[in-house]
C-alpha cells in the first residue's frame, strides 16, 4: 500500500477592490465589520493608535501571504444604511461586496479547465484564473529514487517537507526532490516513463505518477471540471504503448474528479502558439522522451508522428562516452550548454554531436513524412514552424535545426521557423487553450 505524505500546496488568491473615500466617511459597527470616521483617525494620529480588537478596519485588509479574507455575510436588517444611500452604499455593503468577489473568485478557479503536459521528464499544470490568456504553471520533475526504510529517515524527510511514499521496505522520494537526493547520493533518478509512455521496467511508475498529478492538479472541486492531457503521438515504426498509457493517465484524472481529454503534444504546441495564422502550422515539442511533431490547418491535425530521439538520447549517449552520469549531462545541458560545434572540451563535444545527431534526424524525418503524404492539404499561404520542450533551449540549436531542415526546398512553403517564447510550457499552455475553447 502506498501512503502518501507531503507539505500541502498553498495557492493564495487575494482579491482586492478600492473603497470610495466617502464609504469611510462614517463609521458604522455590523456585527465583525467596522470602518472607522475621520474624527477617529485624527484622534489615532493625536494619542496613538487604538485596540480595534478583531472587529476593527484591519479586519478587511488581508495580507498578500496569508488565507484570504472573506467578509461574513450580514442580515437584511444589517445591511440597511442611516444615511439613506442604499443597500452598498454603507461599510457593510463595502464588506459584503469584499466577500462576494472573494467567494465568485474562488467558485470561477476550481470551474475554469487545466492544462496538464504528462512529460517524460517534467510534469506541467496550466491554470488560469479567468478566461484569459495570462496562464500560471507548475511543475515537478518526472523522476524518483529509493531509500530503505526507517523511521527515523521517514520523520527527517516529513520535518523537511520532502514529498515521498512508503513502499514494502522503501522510501520513494519523488518530483524534485528526486533530483536534489540523487546529487547528494551520487545515483541515477529513475523514470516512471520511458519514451512518452509509462515506463515498463518501473514497478513504481503508475503510483510515482499518481501521486506527482495528484499534488500538481489537486481535486477538480466541481463536477465535470475539463483537463486536456498531453499523449505522444505514434513513432513510425508504431507503438501500442500509448493506449496503456493514455488510459492510466485518464484513470488517475477521473478519480480525481476531472472531466480528462488527450491531446497530442504537437497539437496543443499549435494551440499555444499559433493563434495568429489561425491555428496553422507545424508544432514540435522536443522533450526528454520523445519530439513530437504535428501539422495541423485550421486547428485539424493532418499529420502527427514522433522521432524516437529526444534529450534522454543526448544525456545516455553523451553520459556512455564520457563516462559520467545521465543525470550530470543533463544539468550540464541545461545550464549553459551551447551547440556551436566542437570546442575541445570533452562534455560540451559530446553534447555536440549528439544534439546534431537528433536535430539531423528530426529534419530528414520531418521532410520524408510530410514529402510522402498522400492528399496533403492544399495550402495558399506559408506556414510556421514553432519549436518547444527542453531540448530546444540551448543557444544554437533553431540555427542547426534552420540549416538542417533545407527551407528553399522543403515540401511545403514556411514563413519562418521560431522557438516559443516558454518553450518549457508550451505544451501545457496548449492544452490548457485547446480546453478553454
């Protein structure tokens, strides 16, 4: 049995409204709400201030970093105002209308859909706090490590608010501090996926992943509340992986009371940054498993495949020749990592070669796929070409792709060829669009 045992989350949503200056021009007591006249604010600034106690003016201000504060509902005889100016016109009216907001706040987060990008090596949630385009994401990192149990370990990693499980005669810690553990023991994180899907060879994969979704999205708080999920489209060579893994994904999400809905990477990389040319284009999400890629008119997908080579290959491969760990190529990657050829240094050359090796092989499949495609639509205009995920972040890299993709001749005409502005969350932002539609 896995028992799950973490820090609660704390989202914090404030709302706040400027009052009228001549809603404090009185001073009325309702019950816990009290707005001060001001004569009493003279007489504070001659003698000092006042104990208000808890039904003061403070009580309507809420810090940035506390639980918000919701104004208590008050009766029909409190809510009348002495000096005729209606039902809001009063303090009392001004706090209600403080609580109303707060309370419609909450009710429209916990009905508004989620975005959720199930990566091989991040987990992304998108939310949006009304129906616009700003977004707020979230993340943990995919992975996970064993310690043998103990209680002593199990209290230490509880009083540092360490997310883990109790598995048989193990601690599993996973998400991010996964990582920081693996650093400090000189190990290999461990996956619960392996090429977009779960991971086969991973007993703890379903229940890591469980748990990871669980923390980020929470409970859906309202009955057929939408998540859109990304999935990987099919290699070439086909994979019957991604039933098994879709509908595991799906399960978690369903009992946690979302409404779920798949959506290929490469999809909802169109979703996210393609409203300009009206949803038309070609998405690709180079992640850590997988490159997803996707050309899709008006928002149809018309081709969705996958390049079996993504930054895992980059990290094993460049890890075997120079001896070092997966897990240390990929934070060197991250950190400053440049593609610009060979340098000499050991590391950045074997890096080098094998983000060409993926950039090439990304380029001649993209070409093949779309040349070899019968009844491709007939487009009028170019289209663009917009690149995401982790592996695409390092300087250098839209320059090799550019050069390796031969535009002059490429099948289809392309306006231009661009990383996303976050290409780390891309694909949660799009699926998180493509569900607000």
């Amino acid at each position: 049995m896995y028992y799950l045992s973490a820090t609660p989350r704390k989202t914090v949503a404030v709302a706040r409204q400027a009052a009228p200056r001549s809603c404090m021009s009185e001073r009325k007591h309702d019950g816990p709400n009290s707005v001060e006249t001001e004569s009493e604010l003279t007489q504070d600034r001659k003698t000092g201030t006042r104990d208000r106690g808890p039904g003061g003016a403070a009580a309507l201000r809420a810090e940035s970093d506390a639980i918000p504060v919701v104004a208590s509902k008050v009766g029909k005889k409190d809510r009348r105002d002495d000096s005729g100016r209606g039902r809001r016109g009063g303090p009392s009216g001004l706090a209600n209308t403080l609580g109303d907001l707060a309370m419609n706040n909450v009710e429209q987060e916990s009905n508004l859909p989620l975005g959720l990008d199930v990566g091989t090596s991040r987990i992304v949630v998108a939310r949006s706090m009304d129906r616009t385009n700003q977004s707020q994401y979230e993340s943990q990192l995919n992975a996970f490590i064993t310690m043998p149990y103990s209680k002593l370990a199990e209290s230490l990693l509880e009083r540092e608010g360490v997310f883990h499980e109790v598995f048989g005669g193990e601690l599993v810690v996973t998400g991010n501090d996964a990582q920081r553990f693996a650093e400090v023991f000189h190990v290999e994180t461990r996956r619960p996926m392996l090429r977009g899907v779960l991971n086969p060879q991973e007993p703890h994969s379903l229940p890591v992943m469980r748990s990871i979704i669980s923390r980020l999205v929470g409970k859906a708080g309202a009955v057929g509340r939408k998540i859109f999920f990304s999935i990987p489209a099919p290699c070439p060579d086909g994979d019957q992986a991604i039933a098994y893994h879709e509908a595991s994904i799906q399960q978690i999400l369903k009992q946690l009371g979302f409404e779920p809905q798949p959506i290929q990477e490469g999809l909802a990389v169109v979703f996210g940054e393609m409203a300009a040319s009206n949803y038309t284009g070609i998405g690709i999400s180079c992640g850590s498993g997988l490159c997803n890629v996707c050309l899709a008119v008006l928002s149809v997908p018309v081709i969705n495949f996958a390049v079996p080579k993504a930054g895992d290959f980059i990290d094993v491969q460049a890890a075997a020749v120079t001896g070092e760990l997966a897990t240390r190529m990929r934070v060197q990657k991250e950190l400053n990592f440049t593609v610009n050829g060979l340098s000499g240094d050991r590391v950045q050359d074997a890096l080098t070669v094998y983000y060409d090796d993926v950039i090439q092989t990304l380029a001649n499949t993209l070409r093949s796929t779309i040349s070899s495609t019968q009844r491709l639509p007939k487009l009028d205009q170019s289209v663009p070409i917009v690149l995401s995920g982790g592996t695409t972040i390092p300087k250098g890299f839209l320059k090799r792709f550019t050069t390796a993709l031969k535009v002059e001749d490429f099948p289809i005409k392309i306006s231009e060829i661009r990383v996303a502005e976050d290409p780390l969350n891309s694909t949660a932002r799009g699926a998180l669009m493509a569900a607000l539609c």
